[in-house]
C-alpha cells in the first residue's frame, strides 16, 4: 500500500538556477474538507521541488493564498479552470491553481481530478479521496496509519500537481503506466518519461521569461519544433495530432494579433542594425535556425559574413548556429571568440559558449571564459547591469559560489545583489563549503559544483535507504575532499539513520570544529542531543542553526518540539512568528 517514490529520470540541475511563482485559491468546499490545507500545499510543494530542481532547474514558490469564495464547485474540474482563468489572469505570477473539492466517489483518472489549458497559466487540482482502502488501512497497525495516509495523500496531490503542470506546458498524455503523464493514477508512479522531462525542459526556456516578455507565439513555435523533431511513438498520438492542430490556429491568431502581415511572423528585433539590402537573407538564416536546420543556416550565413566580416550580429549568430548543431567545439570557441575580438562590450557569445560548457560538463573551460567577461564589467560603458546578470546566471549553473561572490563585489551600480548574496550564504552553511575551502579541503572554485554535486549525491542515497553505496561513496569524498564539513555532515546523516549514535556525532563534531557554520550537521547534533535527553545542549545547536540558516525548515519544527519538552510556550510563540515571518504560514502542528 505504499506508494513509490518519485524521482527524477535525469539528475541535470544540482540547484534551482531559476524560480517561478505562484497563486493558490482555495474553494469553501475545500478549505471545510481540509482544515491544514495551507501547510499540507506548501509540503507538497517542497516535494515536487524535490523532483523539479534537480531535473530542471525550477524552483516552484507560492506567493499568495487567497479563499475562493462566491464560487460553487463543479462536477466537471475543467469548468473551474475556465472560472479561475476568468478570476485572475495571473499577469503578475507564472501559474495559478486552483483547489476544489474532492469527489464524493474514489477515482484513478486525471481527467477526473485535475485540469489545465494546455499552454496556459492556470489549472485545477481536486482534493484527496481514498475511500476505497480506508478498511484496508483498518488492518495496518495504528502507529503506521496515519503515516501510510498522508503518505498516500501527497503522492497522489504531488502527482496530479506535476500531471497538470506539465499539461499547462504543452506536454500530452502518453501511453507508459506508471509515469506522471499516463491517462490514470497509480500509486506505482515514480515520475516523468525521459521524454516528457526532455519536452518540458524545452517549454520552460521560452516560459521561464519577464512577464513583459510572454509569447503565445514563441511557445507554440517551441513546443511545435521539439515534438517534430523528436518524435516518440510513447504519446497518445490522437492528443498530439489535436495539440498540433490547436497551435498552429494558436500561432496565427498571435500572429495576426501581432499584426503580422506575412508567414512566420513578421520583421524581428534581429533585423535591427542590419543593411537593407541583405535583411531578407539574414531573416532566412534565422528561420533555418528556428527550424533546427543548422547545416543549411550556416550555408546562408557564410555570404553575410564574407561580405560584412566585422558586422557582430552575423558573427553572433554563427556563434549560436555552430553551438546548437556542434556544441563547443574547437570551430564553436573560435566562431564565438570572434565577437569579443570585434566588440569587447558584446558578452553575448561567450556567455552562450560557457553555457554550452557547463552543459557539456566541461566547467574549468567555462570558468576561464566567464573570468574573461567578469574581468571586462567594470570598465564596460553600456549595459553592464544586463551583462553581470547574464553572467551571474551561469555561474549559478556552475554552481560556483565563490566566483558568484566575486561577481557581487564589482556588482554594477543599480544591481540588487540581496538575493544572489542569501544564495551563496545558504549554500555555503546548508552544503559545508567554507570561504577557505580550496586551502582546507582541496576544493578549488572550479571544483565547487563538482564537491555540491557529491554531498547532494550522498544525502540523495541516504534518504532512500542506499546506506551501503553512501558509505562507499563517503569514504571516496572524504579522500577527495579531506575532512570537508558537507561530506562529515551527510555521513552523520547516515550514521544517525543506521542508529550508529556515537559514529554520527563524532562525523557532526568534525563538521562543526572545521566549520561552526555548517548548518546541516549543527541541526542533527541538535537532534543528536535532544536524543540523549541533552534538551538545553539541542537546543542551543538548534537556535544557532536557524540564526545562519534561517531557511532551513526541519530545524524550526524540532525546535518547537523541544520548546515543548522544555514546557515553554512563550519560545514556541517567538518561534512560530519567526516561521511565519519567513515562510508565510505556521509551524506544522
């Protein structure tokens, strides 16, 4: 009866590069049936999390909740997509959900217990119903119960939450069982297809943009070029024939509401700048490009570039074109190297280059490209806000944090660096990388992402019960990066989880001795301690690790729990505040 853990296909992204936001209305009908419903949506929320950051890079946030009121629930889930959409456009969110009420029936179809427009910002989730196995749970022991409820509950809610999520990026119903997108639900779900992440992962780089520059156009184009030219017979192929039909009418009507007087859109951006007399030949390489006719692309552009050899556009789009068809190779260094040669102020190029870079796994060549851009910021007179963010981005995708602080300290003028700066401080606390961990640890800037990626990894296996291959895997990280406070930290982890007590707080203590900060391992000598009865000693650990890591959930709700044992309910007040402060809601009870 339990359910199956859901997990990525492909482990791309080690932290979230990107956010979207979101707005949750609640019905009456629901809000009645579940009296949590806000702290019960925000643990499904941190469950989905789990799967998107590591697969794509998104890091799912709620923003507002707001009741639903004046509304009745339907039978029918997608008439309230219709009423939500009509609600609130969302212009000012990325999505919008809805909750309804549960069916007074049990059912397994996704049609039955959620809805969203395919392209489109809002959908609807039901709430949890599982009449058919309440007399089989009558038979599970009662201290297991109300677990194996709840665990039932979220997998089935997480499950139609990324179901219609990905129906709102396009993505159709295929025809593998177990899987998120299958037509039904199971508890045996375990995630999405290669093939759907691989869809989805295409949709959010023209989704995840400034709400100013949202296009209904662009969308239908990307989810049109992907599905052709990835074509998998694990679709519901009717659904794809229906889709397909509904974009293009989709295209045209953008458009025409663009007021597009010709096939393709019209005259771009692109054009700007451009001689008249070759902008039709260049629009045609652009086009080429779109399609993902890479060879045929760089035929067209290689007369502009011969003829223009200095103009930068066309250099920066043979730096594109080569990069998407070859990726970066020895031509696609020195194609987009030529753009920094004529214009040192373009950073375009070689911030694609690097991407590609970190793409390919390639992360010290990409580092010694973007130390070329870092170094130019200062002295650049147009634009440098744009170009330091642009170059930011990537070094969160190379997960390089002490390049990132770099890049803060020669921040241009106007540039809000709040944010980027509690990055790097809560992954520096919550993975156990010191500032001196190149001289301490053997763990050099380029090395960073490679040394989060490992203690991710370790404590990826540690909580699916993989003790034997973390501990092998600990002990090689341990060889790797000598006495490293995140490795220590996840091995005490383990060791706490095998009930290896005195294992766990010697790896702890090391931790903490190396690096007072590293959070993670200060939280679970907390939980070490209020373990042995040590309430004041774990409660101290617990304090100083909300102080530096004030994001770090788990360790308020075993503060609370302590301030209970120790009967005081005035702390368990301040605490409270304090999450709800930072987080939105309360404490869990």
């Amino acid at each position: 009866m339990t359910p199956t853990r859901l997990a990525p296909k492909s482990d791309v992204y080690k932290e979230a590069e990107r956010s979207a936001k979101l707005r949750v209305y609640a019905t009456a009908q629901y809000r009645a049936q579940n009296l949590h419903w806000r702290e019960r949506f925000n643990d499904d929320v941190d469950m989905v999390n789990q799967y998107l950051i590591p697969a794509f890079g998104l890091r799912l946030e709620v923003v507002e909740y707001r009741n639903w009121d004046g509304v009745e629930d339907r039978p029918e889930v997608s008439d309230m997509v219709a009423l939500l959409e009509a609600l609130d456009p969302g212009d000012d969110v990325d999505w919008v959900v809805g909750l309804t009420s549960a069916l007074s029936s049990a059912t397994t179809s996704f049609h039955r217990i959620g809805a969203a427009r395919p392209l489109g910002r809002h959908w609807v989730m039901r709430g949890f119903e599982d009449l058919d196995v309440e007399a089989r749970l009558a038979k599970v022991e009662e201290q297991d119960r109300k677990w194996l409820r709840e665990a039932r509950r979220q997998h089935r809610q997480v499950s139609v939450f990324m179901h219609e999520w990905a129906h709102s990026l396009g993505v159709n119903h295929v025809t593998l069982k177990d899987t998120v997108m299958a037509a039904g639900y199971s508890r045996k779900i375990s995630g999405y297809s290669s093939q759907v992440e691989s869809l989805v992962r295409a949709m959010l780089r023209v989704r995840m943009v400034p709400p100013d520059e949202r296009s209904m156009l662009i969308e239908a184009r990307a989810w049109r070029a992907h599905m052709r030219a990835n074509p998998w017979e694990g679709w519901q192929q009717r659904e794809v024939v229906q889709t397909m039909d509904w974009v293009d009418e989709m295209e045209a009507e953008a458009a025409s509401a663009a007021g597009a007087d010709e096939p393709g859109g019209g005259s771009s951006g692109a054009l700007e700048g451009i001689p008249k007399e070759v902008a039709p030949a260049f629009e045609r390489v652009n086009a080429l490009a779109r399609e993902g006719r890479h060879s045929d692309a760089r035929a067209e552009l290689e007369p502009l570039i011969a003829a223009y050899p200095a103009h930068v556009a066309f250099r920066l789009a043979g730096c594109q074109i080569r990069l998407a068809e070859e990726g970066p190779s020895e031509a696609a260094r020195a194609d987009c190297g030529r753009v920094a040669e004529l214009d040192p102020e373009q950073t375009a190029a070689e911030l694609m280059l690097a991407r590609a870079l970190v793409e390919a796994d390639q992360r010290a060549d990409a580092g010694a490209v973007l130390a070329g851009v870092l170094a130019r910021i200062p002295s650049m007179t147009r634009d440098a806000a744009g170009a330091w963010t642009q170059l930011v981005s990537v070094y969160r995708g190379l997960n390089a944090v002490t390049w990132l602080e770099d890049a803060i300290l020669v921040a241009p003028e106007g540039v809000d660096t709040e944010a980027l700066d509690a990055w790097t401080h809560e992954v520096r606390r919550r993975h156990g990388l010191p500032p001196d961990s190149a001289r301490k640890h053997r763990i050099p800037p380029e090395e960073e992402g490679a040394y989060l990626a490992t203690v991710r990894s370790l404590l990826q296996k540690v909580y699916t019960g993989d003790y034997a291959a973390a501990g092998r895997e600990g002990r090689a990280a341990l060889a790797r990066y000598p006495r490293a406070p995140g490795v220590l930290g996840a091995l005490c982890d383990l060791e706490l989880r095998r009930k290896r007590y005195a294992a766990a707080r010697a790896h702890c203590q090391r931790a903490v001795d190396g690096y007072p900060d590293a959070t993670w391992a200060r939280y679970l000598l907390g939980i070490l301690d209020l373990r042995a009865r040590k309430n004041a000693a774990g409660i101290r650990h617990l304090e100083h690790t909300i102080e530096v890591d004030p994001g770090l959930r788990q360790a308020y709700h075993a503060l609370y729990k302590a301030y209970g044992r120790m009967h005081d309910s005035a702390a368990q007040e301040r605490l409270d505040q304090a999450y709800r402060a930072y987080f939105g809601v309360g404490i869990p009870r």
